[in-house]
C-alpha cells in the first residue's frame, strides 16, 4: 500500500514539475515566456500568428483532455491492495460505435483546422498596401554572410534597410550552399537555395530594428550568421540607401563598402585585422591587393591539402566594383595592405 | 534431442565467446542486436551531453565549432540507423518467431548477416571520428549541396554513405526476412487476425523499409558518384530540393519505422498490466496499416520553406493530418484498454503510460509543424528539435524501455529490479520533460537548430541552462538502467516461463527459451493463446 502512495505523489511531483514551464511561462511578463510567438512587425507575419494561435487552442484542448483521462485512468483503475492476484479486469474487446466516433472525431477536427488555414493562406501571402509601389531586394545568402541588392545596384552586407509601410519583395538566391532567411519578429523563414529564386512578400509596419539569422544549417559558422533589419521612414530610407555605393560610386562610399566587405566576409573567418582564426592569417598577403588572383579566389574558394577546413567560394556573384571596393579599403588600411605594393598606400 | 543438436552444429560452435560469434539462432542475434544498439545509443548519448554542456551558457566555447557539428551529425544519425531501427529489429528478432510459434527466422544465415553488416556499419560510423578532418558534419540530413565534395572535402562524409549503405544493406535483409518468417511460418491456427500486435507491427515496418530504404541508398549513391566520380545529380539546377525529396521519401517513413514497433510493444504490455484484452484489435491492426500508408504521402512536410507551390504546400498539409487520425485511434484505444482494467504499475506499464502522454505531446506539435504557414516560423528551430524528440524519444525509446523491462525476464531467465526500474522511469521521465518542454519555448523565441552556441541572455538562457541539467538528468537514469541490467542478468531473482500472466506464446516457452523454442505449440484459437490455456487449466481444475 505504501508503494501506491508513493507512486501516486510520485506522479503528482513529476506533473507539477512538468506543469513549473508552462505556469512559470503564463506569469512571466513578455510573450509569455517564450510560449506565446513574438507580435509581428508585418501583416503576413500577424497572420501567421493568428493562424498559430487557433490550432494551438484547439491542441490545448486535445491535450489536455487526453492527458487528463490517462491520470484519471491510472489514479482510479490501479491495481489496489485487495485486489486478488490473478483478477482480470472486464473482458471488452472493443465497441463499434465508438471507435468510429473517435475515428470520425478528430478527422472532423482536422477538416476544420485545414479549412480555415487554406481560407487564410493567401492573407498570410499578402502584403497589404499598394503593390505598384513594391521594392524588389536581392537577397543572397552566403558563407557566411548575407548580401542584399537594392534596386540601383547598391550593396550592403548583413544589414538590410526598409522603408516603413511599402511592399517589399525579398527575391532569396544563394552561390553556395541552402540557407534560410529568418528574422523572426517580421514573419516567416523562407530558404535560399542555388539554382533557384525564391520570393518573400512582406510589408514592415513598425519602425525598429529587428534581429534575424540563417535557419537552415550551412556550414561551419551557421550559428553566427546573423542579420538585421533596419525598418526606417521613407525619407530616412532614402538618404541611407544614398550613401550606400554602388557601381558608379568611389572615395568614401566606395571605401565603406570595402570595409563592409571585409568585416563581414574575410574578417569572419581570418579575424579583424586578419591575424588568423578559423582560417589561416591573411594580412598583408599579395592575394589581397591582386585583383584577378582574388577574384579567382573569391569565385572558386580554396582546399589546401593538409590544411583542416577549406574556404568557401565567399565572393560568388560579387561585381567587379565590389572586389575592387574591397582592395581599395585593404590598401588602406595600415594592418592589412601588403608592403611595396605598386600603388600601395598603407 | 541432443543428437539433433550435435548433428546441426559442431562442438567448436558452442564455445562462450564462438558460439555468439558463430550463432544463426534468432534469439541470441536478437540479443546481441540488442545490446549492440545500446552500446551505440550509448556513445550517442554522450554526444547529446557534450552538446548540451556547450549550449548550457551564452558564448560558452568548451566544444569547439567543429567539433559540433560532428557531434549533432552523428548523434542524429547513430540514434536513428545503429540504436532505434536496429534495437526494434532485435526485438523483432528474438520476438516474431516465439510469438508466432515457430522455430526459428526463415533464413537464419541471412539473419546473422544483417546483424553483422549492421555492426560493421555502426563502426564505420562511429570510427569516421578518427580520420582526418574528422566525421561528417552536415547533419543527419547531408543536406546538398553542403554534403558535396566543395562543401564537405573530408574523407567523414563518404565513410558516413558507406555507413548508411551497410545499415541499410543489413535492414533490407532484415525486412525480408521478416516479411518471409510472419506470412509462411506462423503456427497451426495463428490466422492474421490473431498474430499479436508487436507482429502485426513488424510486418508494417518490415513493409516500410522494404519500400523507402531503396531511395535513401539511391540518394547516398548519387550522393557518393557526385562526391567522387564528378557527376552532378545533386550540384546542378534543382539538385539541392531533388535531394530533399530523396531524403525525405525515405526519411518520413523512416519516423514511423521507429514508432509502429515501438507503439506494438505497448500493444502487447498494456493488456498484460491492465488484465484486459487490447481494446479493438482490429483498430489497433488496421491503423498500423493505415499510418505505414499514410507516412509515405507526407514527406514534403519537411520542405515547407524550399519554395513550393501553395496547393503543394496545402496537399502536403492534409496528407500529414491523415497521419494523425490512425495514430489518435490508437492513442483511444489504449486508454479505452487501461479503463476499468487493474493497473499493475510494474516498469513494463509506467514506459508505456509515459509513452502515451509523451506521444500525445509529440503528435499535437506535429500537427502544429504541418500548418505550413505556422511552420514558416517554427521550421528549423528548437521547436522542432522538441517535436520529434517527444515523439522519438518520448514515444520510440519510451517504448523500447517497456519491451526491455518486459522481456527481460523471458530472455534471461532472471527478474530485473524493480526498485532500479521505477527509479529509472522516473528520473527519465522528469529528466525528459526539463529537457525538451523548453525548446519549445526556444523555438518560438527564435532559436534555430543547429547552434554551437548563442548571444541572449535572460530567459533563454535559463532555458538552455534547464535543458541541459535535465540532459544530465536523463543521463543519471542510463546509468542506473545500466547498473539493474548487468547486476540483474547475473543475480536476479530466477523466474518461470510466465513472469506476468502473458497472452502470447513467447511465454509458453521456458525462459530463457531452448534453442529449438518449443517442444509443442499449442493450437491457437484466439489472440491470446497463453490466456485460453490457462483458462483451460483452471477449467480441468475447477
């Protein structure tokens, strides 16, 4: 008799410990610990919550009817003390009806949740707003790094600008290998895969900076390939993508996209002032400031035999400008720049 | 009897060490697959542990990144091909022939080779650790074009295809010989609807295997020529999604592969412990079926942000629903056999009941994943990694810890202990749930799979950090499993042919049983042989 008390506040404890999360998560201010999806800075992403929170209300209940028939079935059918040895409990072997109305049951459940999701799918697909306003960006996820094209050609690296209430069509490629463009707090992942494009639709509605990262799994530094999204006023949206260079830009603009492109792509790896890290160290090397040996390294990447690791194809899908962007800001820099190179500066 | 046994094998055979090295006897090749896979749930086990002792703390760096990356690779992997699907085949193994009355596997020699193959295989696995640049580390999935030579240069990434393709080469023959032993060997009277649910279980994964292992040895050759002869099936246009399809074709089946037995054995202990028949056996038959049916039409639930069509996405929604229903009938069909039943809490029955609350969790978050829009947020994150630990570990291995403590007795002739057993269930019980609630958590807060380590502090910090001491404590019961097992096997309590009060033939045999099995089956005339006997018995008595 001892044994089924014990086993009975057994199994109390073991609930209550199970239930601490869920109660601690209902208390604990701010998304409900972590329970609750965090709001969303698009209508697609309200949408999707809206979605999340109707089936998991409809789960809440399947659970927590199930969980509790099976602890009212153990409490009040245990085998009691008195209970002869070789007693059977009634011999049922099944009922019909029954089993066709819990077969019927949850189908009928399952319908509805289908339904209602298939109705509100295009809302999750919508932006809202007038879509011949629409700003196409290219997304291109990298190792390690996210590349993003705005419409005049200019490039910024893990940091994307929006305009604040316009339709954006993100149009998601990658040169490497898969990867998945997440920033959880403006709505839905959707992959970048090589070989394809992939589009997602979406429509910033709150001003803020929102923090994002690669979702699926790409290699050695998949956990720090992080992005962020800068939602700004239309006016502000301007000025930033003014001084962001493009083709035809040199001097300062120029200058900072090299050091964007060395900060997010070669420092990753090879460490700030290309001392060496994950990859082996880089500074001063001739490759830096040679335009075609680097284009070529940037394209194909690099297997040292012998060598732990290799080096991805980094600069896949880079223009000209860019790599020169990247010389350009090598050459000045004092720690990086090879010596007596012709032209050399630093 | 003796002459006939010298007669089928020489003395040299008969040896401790050769006579299990040499042994074709289904019940001794279900063994050692047994306690082979548990060697190997064992390394990666501790893989898990290393992993949660580096995600324990923000910015921790006692693993390096690396090193993670192999360590999630073939933790996933050697969970799935050298523990789960191998330990269910030993059970099937020692299990099939004694419940269906025969004397032993269609092929026994053949039988011997899977288990081989499958040691084999797990070694290769387990030893690309050792080659330079060390094993394979794209994930489970091998992912492409991540898994091709440019991405993935080192030699771990072909030793984990030849891997794959000898556990594979070992499940196909199994399953073969599975399917030949269940439809030509069973008894006098044992007709299909009377064969027990653990084989009626191992018939649909006997028939899943046999019908998805093809395309995941296609998709690792394929994978392989790329790798090594210069073709380009997974490197050019579309290759990168036409692997997906591949990997999933086979990888959503392969789920249930390691359910549908797992969810046979609580078929068969939750009656025993409950002293009732199983409540609707032809439900619980048919849904076996009916899940193996649904499980193939589901897999591009994987792939919901891959960039697919919407009515694709919304067909893929509804084929993973369609799963939900069988398995929700088996869900109400055993609680329907635990209802005014006399639940006997032995080990066997507490795995079980932790199963069905376990599963129920891991079942409604799978319906949760397959509302793709839903999964827009929670794919490939946390939650996910929550998902199907519920449903794997939770459910599978919960499962496999009943059929152990069951069985234990019938394979070796002893009683495990119980205080041990109770204690185990509990620390794994409480241990999984502080593991796993939490990532579900986690994932909605923006925790993506896959991370050697992270920022953010606060809350999710303290998640992880819960995590992982409930990793530890999951750990702790391992060990005091281990400790009943071995100090069980040699000095339990001697038990006889029916411990329990069983209803299948498997405990008509002497425990452990001979090697012939049995000297007479007796004729079968209902689903429960053993509880006709005794009823016979007391009959003749009364």
């Amino acid at each position: 008799m001892g044994r089924t008390i014990v086993a009975i506040a057994a199994a109390a404890v073991a609930l209550a410990l199970a239930a601490l999360p869920i109660v601690l998560a209902l208390v604990s201010p701010g998304g409900l610990g972590g329970l609750a999806p965090p709001d969303q800075a698009s209508p697609s992403g309200q949408a999707i919550n809206e979605l999340y929170w109707f089936v998991f209300g409809i789960c809440a209940v399947v659970f927590v009817a199930v969980e509790t028939a099976l602890i009212l079935f153990i409490l009040r059918f245990r085998r009691r003390p008195t209970t002869p040895a070789d007693a059977e409990g009634p011999q049922i072997h099944g009922n019909t009806r029954l089993e066709i109305i819990w077969t019927v049951v949850p189908s009928v459940i399952l319908a509805v949740i289908a339904v209602v999701v298939l109705v509100r799918t295009p809302a999750v697909h919508a932006t809202g707003g007038d879509r011949s306003d629409e700003l196409v960006v290219r997304v291109e996820g990298h190792q390690f790094y996210w590349r993003y094209v705005y419409p005049d050609g200019q490039i910024s690296l893990d940091t994307l600008v929006l305009p604040v209430d316009r339709p954006v069509k993100l149009e998601l490629v990658s040169y490497d290998v898969n990867h998945s463009w997440w920033v959880h707090e403006l709505t839905g992942k959707q992959d970048a895969i090589p070989g394809q494009v992939n589009e997602l639709l979406l429509r910033p509605t709150v001003e803020g900076t929102y923090e994002g990262d690669c979702a699926e799994f790409c290699g050695v530094l998949h956990a720090v390939m992080p992005t962020t999204v800068e939602v700004v006023s239309r006016e502000e949206y301007a000025s930033r993508i003014e001084q962001l260079s493009g083709q035809d830009q040199a001097g300062d603009a120029q200058l900072a996209l090299g050091r964007e492109s060395w900060e997010r792509t070669c420092a990753k790896c090879h460490g700030a002032a290309g001392e060496g890290d994950l990859g082996p160290p880089i500074a001063r090397n001739g490759t830096l400031v040679d335009a075609d040996a680097l284009t070529a390294l940037l394209n194909e990447g690099l297997d040292t035999p012998g060598v732990e690791g290799y080096m991805p194809p980094v600069g896949r899908g880079w223009p000209a400008f860019q790599v020169e962007a990247l010389i350009e800001y090598v050459r000045s820099n004092e720690d990086l720049a090879p010596p007596e190179q012709d032209g050399g500066s630093g | 009897m003796a002459v006939r046994s010298e007669a089928l094998a020489p003395s040299w055979r008969e040896g401790r060490v050769t006579g299990w090295l040499t042994t074709v006897d289904h019940k001794r090749i279900g063994i050692l697959y047994i306690v082979t896979s548990f060697f190997f749930f064992f390394a990666a086990g501790v893989m898990a542990l290393l992993m949660r002792l580096q995600l324990a703390q923000a910015g921790n760096d006692i693993i390096t990144r690396n090193d993670y990356n192999q360590l999630f690779t073939i933790h996933g992997t050697a969970m799935i091909f050298l523990f789960v699907v191998p330990i269910l085949a030993g059970f099937g193994n020692y299990l099939v022939p004694l419940m269906i009355g025969a004397r032993d596997m269609a092929f026994p020699r053949l039988n011997a080779m899977s288990y081989w193959l499958f040691l084999l295989g797990g070694l290769v696995i387990l030893g690309s650790f050792l080659v330079d640049g060390g094993a394979a580390s794209s994930g489970w999935t091998a992912y492409t074009p991540l898994s091709t030579e440019e991405f993935s240069p080192g030699t771990g990434q072909d030793l984990w295809i030849l891997g794959l393709h000898l556990t594979s080469l070992s499940s196909l023959a199994g399953a073969i010989n599975f399917l030949v032993t269940i439809h030509n060997m069973r008894t006098a009277g044992m007709t299909w609807m009377r064969i027990p649910l653990f084989v009626w279980a191992m018939e649909a994964f006997s028939v899943l295997l046999l019908l998805v292992l093809p395309t995941i040895s296609a998709a690792v050759t394929l994978l392989l020529l790329d790798r090594q002869a210069g073709t380009s099936f997974f490197t050019g246009e579309n290759g990168a999604v036409l692997w997906q399809h591949m990997f999933w074709f086979f990888g959503h089946p392969e789920v249930y592969i390691m359910v549908l037995p797992a969810m046979g054995i609580l078929s068969e202990v939750i009656p025993v412990f409950s002293r009732k028949p199983i409540f609707g056996y032809k439900a619980v038959a048919f849904s076996t079926i009916g899940i193996a049916f649904a499980s193939m039409l589901v897999w591009a639930h994987h792939m919901f942000t891959v960039g697919m069509p919407d009515a694709l996405q919304a067909w893929f929604m509804i084929t993973s629903f369609s799963v939900a229903v069988p398995t929700a009938i088996k869900i109400f069909n055993w609680l329907a056999t635990l209802w005014r039943g006399h639940l006997w809490f032995r080990a066997p029955l507490l795995f079980c009941l932790g199963f069905i609350g376990l599963f129920t969790m891991g079942g409604l978050s799978g319906v949760m994943l397959a509302v793709f829009p839903v999964d827009y947020q929670t794919h490939d994150t946390y939650y996910v990694v929550a998902h199907f630990h519920y449903v794997l570990f939770g459910g599978s291995v919960f499962g496999i810890f009943a059929g152990i403590y069951f069985w234990f007795p019938k394979m070796t002739g002893r009683m495990y202990d119980e205080r041990l057993g109770v204690a185990h269930f509990w620390l794994m019980f409480i241990g999984f749930n502080a593991a796993f609630l939490p990532q579900h958590m986690l994932g909605l807060m923006g925790m993506q799979r896959r991370i050697y380590t992270y920022d953010r502090e606060g809350l999710f910090e303290w998640y992880n950090l819960v995590s992982s001491l409930g990793a530890l404590l999951m750990g702790i019961a391992i060990l005091v499993f281990i400790w009943n097992m071995t100090k069980s096997w040699r000095s339990g309590t001697r038990v006889g042919n029916d411990p329990w009060g069983a209803d299948t033939l498997e405990w008509y045999a002497t425990s452990p049983p001979a090697p012939h099995n049995f000297d007479r089956v007796p004729y079968v005339s209902s689903s429960r042989p053993l509880r006709d006997l005794r009823e016979r018995l007391r009959e003749r008595g009364a």
